[in-house]
C-alpha cells in the first residue's frame, strides 16, 4: 500500500501532484495507492481560530475529488485531540505502517505531521527508520514566486478573487446547498433569485459582492450572477445570503440541490438609493455576466 497521508482541503493543485505522484507509484509497484485523511479540521478541534476558519471543500467533495484522480481507497480519521497529540513516529508507526499496512509514504514539499510538526525532511527520515519507502514531491507555484496553499487560496477566495484561486486550484470554486425562500423582492424587478442554504454550514463563502457564475440544477448547467452579502438596498441589519439570478430560468426549485460555481467577481456590494435603480445595475451586471462566459 502506497500512503499519502494529509487534510487536502481543497485538493489544489498542490495536493494533486502529491496525487499523481501516489497513483502512479502504486501502480508501478503493483500495489494500491491509499490516502489518509482527517475529518473534522485540526484547527476546529485544537479551537485554532475555530470561530473563523472555514473550508474550500466538505468531507464528501474532498472524497469525490480523490476519486477522480485515481486513488484507489481512502481512509477517514476522526481528528480528536487525542488523535492530535500522537507524535510523527508514532503516527507513522501504528495508523500508515500497521493499521493500513503502508509500505510507502508520499510527502509534499509542505507536509508538516504529527504533534512535534516534523518538516517533511525529517518526516521522511523517521518513515525510513521504519522501513518505509519515501517519495517526495515537489513544489507547485500559483502566481509567480508564491507556492500553491490552502491558507493563500482561502485568503483570495475571502476577498472575492475566485479567478486567481480557481487557478491554484485546478478548477472552479464552487458552493453547494438548498434552495431556500427569500423575501422575492428580486422577483419584483425582473431577477428573481434562488437563496442557498449550504449543506456544509463550514464551507467558506467568497468575499461580498456581485459574481458570474454557472449555476446546475435539475441536472442541468445555466449562465447565472450571484450576490453574495447583506442586501443593504433593502434596509439595515440584513442576515448575510448567496442569492443566484438563473438567466433564463422560471422554474420552482425550493427545496431543491443548488451547485454554483464561480467564474469571476465583477463588481462589489453597494447600496442604492432604490429598488429600481438596484434593478437598472442587476441589467448592465446580467450582461456583463454573459460577456464573462465568452473570455
């Protein structure tokens, strides 16, 4: 069994090399490529700014993703603070070695591990002392000179840059949820919207402002903008929403499976002095959503 072992929040770029490289040793060994993963965060359980830290993917996207990519079983770890203070050694030794009879582990250029946060260099020295094989991977670059993370993808996506974090990703961020009831007042003015409830309540939701989006319902992908923020048009005090106007779609889908994906922002959230003039700003943002799709 090949291991490679890691939270894989997002399964960015980054990650993905660490994958590839797990596949195909496996394959090359004859053997089965395995990833072990935790669930919920360290940080959520260790309260490392627990109040704030949100995720780039839920337990059940970061599986489909694994799969797609070709690994052939994954094991998920209840992360408890027991669990988090085991040592790399001992963490190496009884869940990679005995329990999942790993063989090999492959490690990123950032694979930190176990309570004394071992470097992958040392890492890979204590899996050789336990007669582990040890593949190391490289670096994966974003932008030029800055390395591919969760933390700096998480950073762009909370401030609305969804291009550049699609890019470090390898694909285009999306949210996932329910369709919930609004208030309609965007019926009202000709953009009625679909309100989403997020089935994974720790998902991290894009900075406030107005988005391009694709939108997939009723098993079908439509063009679409997305407004994510407090609706101060409406008045003060508003609960935060992402509420997606579907072009060309009239159809009731409350209750419904909702998955938006973002393309780009194309403006920030404002408030306007009427709901007509609120309406006028949504038809110049509906084209500019459409000429979006073309670049």
């Amino acid at each position: 069994m090949v291991v490679a072992t890691g939270f894989f929040d997002g399964v960015h770029t980054g990650h993905r090399l660490v994958i590839s490289q797990l596949v195909n040793a496996a394959e090359a060994r004859g053997e089965e490529s395995l990833v072990i993963t935790f669930w919920p965060h360290p940080r959520n359980v260790l309260q490392l700014e627990a109040r704030t830290f949100r995720l780039l993917s839920s337990l059940e996207e970061k599986k489909r993703m694994l799969r797609e990519l070709g690994v052939d079983r994954i094991e998920v770890i209840p992360f408890t603070r027991e669990f988090g203070a085991l040592t790399t050694r001992e963490y190496l030794d009884f869940y990679v070695k005995r329990m999942f009879g790993g063989t090999a582990v492959v490690l990123g250029y950032d694979n930190r591990m176990g309570s004394d946060s071992m470097t992958p260099h040392d890492v890979g020295a204590v899996a050789r002392s336990l007669g582990l094989d040890v593949i190391m991977t490289g670096m994966v670059e974003g932008m030029p000179g800055t390395a591919v993370s969760s933390t700096r993808i998480r950073t762009l996506i909370a401030s609305g840059d969804v291009k550049d974090a699609s890019a470090m990703l390898g694909y285009d961020y999306s949210l996932y949820g329910v369709v919930v009831a609004g208030n309609r007042i965007g019926r009202t003015i000709g953009f009625p919207t679909a309100n989403m409830q997020l089935y994974e309540p720790l998902k991290l939701i894009p900075g406030n402002g107005v988005y391009s989006v694709k939108v997939h319902t009723l098993g079908r992908e439509w063009a679409g903008m997305c407004n994510i923020g407090n609706r101060p048009t409406v008045g003060a005090g508003n609960p935060r929403t992402v509420e997606t106007n579907i072009f060309g779609f009239d159809e009731d889908i409350y209750g419904l499976d909702l998955r938006v994906t973002f393309l780009r922002k194309i403006r920030d959230e404002i408030r306007f002095d009427s709901i007509d003039a609120l309406g006028e700003q949504l038809a110049k943002d509906r084209k500019v959503c459409l000429a979006c799709r073309d670049m």
